[in-house]
C-alpha cells in the first residue's frame, strides 16, 4: 500500500481517497453530509412529484426561498409571542413548529401558482418556475430590507445517539448520520422511501405515472389528468416548504437574502441524476453535497502527510481561491453529471406538455 | 403600413397591461410597508408618492434622464442575451455569470491598455469581455448540444460557479496593492468617463447599436432564419438540412457575448473590478426579453423602462421610504401577469388574437430530450 502511495500524481489522488474513507467512518463527517443533502434530497421530491405528473418545475428555488423566510418570520413572531424554552426532543418549542407548518403552507401557496399557470393557464412551464423564482428573489429581499429581524428563534437541536450506537464498527458512521441530525434531516429517509414506495407501489403512484407518460391515455380510463396534477404539484410544494423551513430553521437560524444559492436547481440535477426516482435523487443530493463536506472535513480534521502539506501551502497562497473551490465543487459536479447522465436517462414522456382535453366532436 | 402598426400594437398591449396591473398590486405592498415602517399607519396616498418620486428621479432633470439611459444601456445587452436565446428556443439564464466573466476580461485588458489612446482602450477591452462572454456561453450551448443537458440548470450552476472563479481569481491573483479592498488595478484610459456633469458615457452608444444588429441578424440573413428555425422546431430544421446543435452553440455564445459587453460596459464605467461586483443585470435580463416579448425593439423600449425604475429608485426610496427593492418585486408580479395572459385579456375584455407568447411555448419542449443534428 505505501508503495502505491509514493507515486507522483496517482498515488495523490489515493491518499486522498483513503483520507475521505477515514474521515467519513470516524470524523463526524457523515452527519454534516446528510445535513447539507438535506435541502438538496427534499427539493428533488418536489421534482419528483411534479414531473412524474408530467409538469416541469423550475421554481423550486424560488419555493424553497420563500419557505425559509415565511418559516423563519412565523418562527420568530410566535416566539416573540409566546417565549418557551426549548423542549427535550430536538429542542423544539412552539415557536419552531409553527414556523415549520408555515414554510410548508408558504411552499403550497407559490405551488399553487405554479400549477395554475402550468396546468390551467398553460403558459410555458419553465418560464413559469423561472417567474416564480424572480418573485420570490424580489418578494423576500423586500421584506427582509421592510422588517430587519434582528433577533431569531433559534434552531432545532441534533440528537445526540448514544455513544455505545456511534462507536459500533463498521455501521456506527451510518448509524450516526441519520441519528446525529435534527428532525427535518431524520425525516429524510424516512419521505423518501414513503415517496419511493407510494410511486411504484401504489394506485396514486401508477395513475401519477400514467399521467406523465400518457395523459390521454391515462384520461381514457376515468382519471382526471388536471385534478391528479394539481394534487401532485401541491404535494411538491410540502417538500419544497419543508426544504425551505429546513434552511432557516434547522440549519441556521437566520434568513440571508438568496440564501437557497442554487439548491433548488442542484436539486433539479439530483432528480435526473436519480433518474427521477426518490432514491436515486436521493443519492446524487448525497453525492453532490458530499463534495461540499470534504472542505468541512480538511478544516475539522487535516489530513497528515504530503497531502496535508500540499492542502496547506495552497490555502496558504491563494486562500480566496482554496475556499471557494470547496464551495463551487457542488455546481461543477452538477454540470458534469448532468452532462454525463442526460443522454443516457428518460424524462416522463409528457413531462412539460400541458394536457388539454380534446372536445368531443 | 397600417396592418403593420396595428400588429406592433397588439404585440404591445398584453405587456403594457401588465405593467399597469404590476402596479397596481405593488401599491398593495406599499400601503403595506407604510405600516411596519417609522410612521407605523395607513396610508394611502403612499403608492402615489412613490410612483411620483420614481418619475421624479427618472425624468425629474437631465441628469436623472443619463442616468436612465446609462442604467437602460447594459439591460439591453442582457435583454438581448436572454431574448435572441429564446428566439433560438434557448432560455439563457445565466446572463449574470457572463456578465462577470466578460466584467473581469474587460478589466484585466483595461489593466494591459490602461495608456494606450482611448479610441483604441475601449474597444480592445470591450472586445475582450464580449469574447469572455462569449466563452461563458459557449459551454451551456455546447453542453446542450452534445449531452442534452438542459441550459436551464447548466447556465444557474455556471453563474454560482463563475462568481466564485472571478472572485478568487480577483482576491488571490489579479488584487492591485495599495487598496483597503480586494480590487482589480485601475483601466486607466479604457475608462468609460462620463460627458460633462453627467453620467453619460460611450458604452450606451455600443449599446444602442446592438439592437438594430440583432434585428437585421435575425430577420435579414441566413443565420437569423436558422435561429428562428431551430428555435420554432429543431427536428424540422434539421430535416431542411440545418444544423441544429451548430447553430444552438452558435446563439449561446452571441448571447454571452451581448451580455459579456455588458459587464464590460459596467466594469469600464467603474474604472476597475472589484471582489464583490454585485449586479442584478444579468438576472434584469430575462425581465427585459419577457416583457419586449423577444423582439429587439421591445427589448430596448422594456430595458428604458425597467432602467428608469432602476435610475428613480433611490429618490423614491428617500422620499417614500419604500426600499428599492420594491422594484424587483413589481417586476416579478409583471411577469406574472404577462405569463397569465388569458387572465389579463379577460380583465380588460380584450378580443385580439395573442401574439408573441406562442414561441415561448417552445422552450419546455427540448427539457431532458437529445438534439438531432
């Protein structure tokens, strides 16, 4: 082993590698991973569930940012409201929650519109989600500048596992990513595998399916393909607005103006990535996010040896450049994947073509 | 010429109700912000003021009309940037990323030109960042063409990407010393000055003439009719012997390159590039081609428009306390008029035939497909 190590270029690259695997099975890595994919996974459920239908949603990030700020101000009015003291499951007060059931109420409003002007409008879908983005940009901007918070609700705790669970050999990191996280991260798994199994196991889920990949077809025997859209579109929304809650409330206790930064469409990526499956979304918003937490790792734990030295020197003389290549290594990752993928993968037939019945002549 | 003018006014009726409506929803908004702000009560009057104050500062005196035109001058160029894509069936979104790139280009050869003669300096430098634009276009174009990966999510992913390029490179390599902040050295005579006490400056006459180019481009040569034609329908094109994928990276790089002239116009009025060169023209952009409906003309006459807002802004600020951002909100409710237009066409009883909005339809269609050619 250190043989291969010691050569030139390739022997870098592998003690990076082994780096990554020792860091991911005992930094405390893992947790930080989910936690970042969290947003990413959620938001590719709402693209599921839209394009399965055969709608196109652009307007995820605009969904998601709108969440966090409505999630964020509810938060903290019931919290200026009625101050409570962080209960023992997750830290949750009152306060929090609410915030939560309002990200997710905001998320299903601007669905709404989205399915509004998608379904029954038929404007062009894209342009839709791109217009829902620009709203919700320019509506959350305003506000934040009209009622400067300065105080917050504060943020859900992780759970904390214990020890003996973290320690196990081999399993304890896995074990400790989808422990050691607050409730929205922990919830998850938990949706995507519902949303997995709901979509092809269930009548909802053949129907959905049908819809986007025949809707005429689908219409033919008895289903309302408008009314099946719309439900589906809605149900998007939830995700989004728990993604969106997710980002204020969970992950930072703060609303930044734009502070979705792109997730919504790295979640876009993450659903073709998947193959517009929950799980396999889930995996590429593992992937992509898992790139961003290995600048995480270097910092809490640098790595020994050449590699370490190297890191250093770079960040040394160009720090600017060794941060922002950390933070950039989601979107470069996200181009190149879906460049890699997209050829090879299928979009539900109907998937952007809004459906009008013909009338009977 | 009649049937003509009457077409041209059709084209510009959906838009022009759009934005009264916008308005009127906005001065929702603005009530609203009379509560939480420091007089903290109704007023509603309020919506009058701001508008007047808008107005006021936009056309109020002739310094307040330069400084419409000089904010007009590159919302053009991203109006272009997005519109000639959408003529194409291209939705180019990432008009802020090659506004950077072109903005950095721009300043890095103002840096190597900064005592050459003026007529020469400004024309090389803004060549560069058209060039540096262009390439930032290139990419998507040609990720779109060869892989099928939509330009939507590759031109959003490449803004977030160039940002964090340009600002490092800017931080680490290109920091001019002797400065409190991350900055570029000064361009010195590629330096767009401005005429007399105002802020007039070359760079709007480079812009203006990009809107009759782009008009003859894309209804007087061959190249235009292949961008209408593959953005009308890709497969037909190819099967008239067109080269769909070619002329898809051909219009993603014009594209960057309008609005990669744009970041040069904006960098070179500044005189240097700094570490956070926060603009929203590129993202202005796609309001400016939504609401000129893709058509050059409409996309200067939308660009004056969201550019004296822009311009007036400030003194409304001050005089109404309504934050500027307000404006980003009025135009994101236009566009949702806009989009909904059966909606507009039933509130004013309206019985003309839509027109424009039909070739947006196009750009959903290729999401997730492979192109032929």
């Amino acid at each position: 082993m250190d043989v291969l190590l010691d050569i030139p270029v390739l022997g870098f690259i592998l003690q990076f590698l082994v780096y990554l695997v020792q860091v991911i099975g005992s930094g405390h890595i893992a947790p930080i991973i989910l936690g970042l994919a969290t947003p990413i996974a959620l938001g590719a459920l709402c693209g599921v569930m839209n394009e399965r239908s055969g709608v196109v949603n652009i307007g995820i990030e605009g969904m998601m940012l709108f969440s966090a700020y409505v999630a964020f101000m509810t938060a903290l009015f019931v919290h200026q409201a009625f101050p409570a003291e962080p209960g023992a499951l997750f830290g949750a007060t009152p306060a929090l929650i609410a915030g939560v059931v309002a990200g997710i109420a905001a998320g299903m409003l601007i669905s709404l519109l989205h399915a509004w002007l998608s379904i029954s409008v038929r404007a062009d879908q894209i342009i839709s989600g791109t217009i829902i983005n620009i709203t919700a940009l320019g509506l959350t901007s305003y506000l934040n500048r009209l009622i400067k918070p300065f105080d917050s609700a504060g943020t859900f705790q992780s759970f904390r596992p214990p020890a003996g669970l973290v320690n196990l050999p081999g399993i304890g990191w896995l074990l400790e990513m989808f422990t050691a996280v607050g409730p929205i991260a922990m919830s998850v798994l938990v949706l995507v595998i519902i949303t997995q199994v709901m979509l092809f196991r269930s009548r909802w889920g053949l129907r959905t399916r049908a819809v986007g990949e025949h809707p005429k077809a689908a219409d033919t025997v008895g289903i309302n393909v408008i009314a099946l859209r719309y439900r589906n579109v809605l149900i998007g929304g939830v995700f989004a607005g728990l993604a969106g809650a997710y980002l204020t409330l969970e992950a930072t206790g703060s609303f930044q103006n734009n502070m979705t930064a792109g997730r919504g469409f790295i979640a876009l990526a993450a659903m073709i990535f998947g193959r517009w499956t929950p799980l396999g979304a889930f995996g590429g918003a593992l992937l992509f996010m898992g790139s961003q937490a290995i600048g995480v790792a270097i910092r809490l734990a640098p790595p020994s040896g050449d590699l370490g030295t190297f890191l250093a020197g770079i960040q040394q003389a160009y720090p600017s450049i060794y941060n922002n290549f950390f933070t950039g290594l989601p979107y470069l990752l996200t181009i190149i994947v879906l460049a890699g993928v997209v050829g090879r993968s299928n979009a539900p037939a109907a998937d952007g073509k809004p459906y009008e019945k013909e009338s009977p002549t | 010429m009649k049937a003509r003018l009457r077409s041209y006014a059709g084209l510009m009726l959906v838009p022009a109700l759009s934005i009264l409506l916008a308005l009127l929803v906005a001065s929702v908004l603005i009530i609203a912000s009379g509560l939480v702000g420091t007089e903290k009560k109704v007023n509603l009057l309020l919506p009058l003021i701001a508008y007047r104050s808008l107005i006021v500062g936009a056309f109020g005196n002739f310094k307040g009309i330069a400084n419409m035109v000089v904010a007009a001058a590159p919302l053009m160029l991203t109006g272009l940037a997005v519109g000639v894509g959408l003529k194409a069936g291209l939705f180019n979104i990432g008009a802020t990323g090659q506004v950077l790139s072109g903005g950095l280009a721009a300043a890095l050869i103002g840096m190597q030109v900064a005592d050459a003669p003026v007529l020469i300096a400004i024309p090389v430098a803004m060549l560069g960042g058209m060039l540096a634009g262009a390439l930032a276009g290139f990419i998507p174009g040609f990720l779109k063409a060869f892989t099928g990966a939509h330009e939507v999510v590759t031109t959003i992913m490449l803004n977030a990407l160039i940002q964090l390029i340009v600002s490092g490179l800017v931080n680490d390599v290109f920091r001019a010393p002797g400065f409190s902040f991350a900055r570029t050295a000064p361009v010195g005579s590629a330096e767009l000055t401005g005429l007399g006490n105002t802020t007039l400056h070359l760079g709007v006459i480079f812009a203006l003439v990009c809107i009759p180019l782009s008009y003859w481009l894309l209804w007087r040569t061959t190249v235009g009719f292949e961008i209408r034609a593959v953005g009308a329908n890709p497969t037909a094109a190819f099967y008239a012997g067109m080269k769909p994928r070619r002329m898809m990276i051909l219009t993603m790089s014009l594209c960057g390159a309008f609005a990669g002239l744009a970041g040069a116009i904006e960098v070179l009025r500044l005189g240097y590039y700094p570490a956070v060169f926060g603009t929203g023209i590129g993202f202005d952009g796609i309001t400016v081609a939504l609401l000129g409906q893709s058509n050059p003309i409409g996309i200067m006459l939308s660009a004056l428009l969201l550019g004296a807002m822009r311009a007036g802004a400030p003194l409304m600020q001050i005089q109404a306390r309504v934050p500027v951002e307000i404006i980003d909100v009025i135009q994101g409710i236009i566009l949702i008029f806009l989009a909904a237009e059966i909606v507009v066409r039933k509130i004013f009883r309206l019985r003309t035939a839509g027109v424009g909005a039909g070739e947006l339809q196009t750009i959903t269609r290729t999401y997730g497909e492979k192109v032929v050619g």
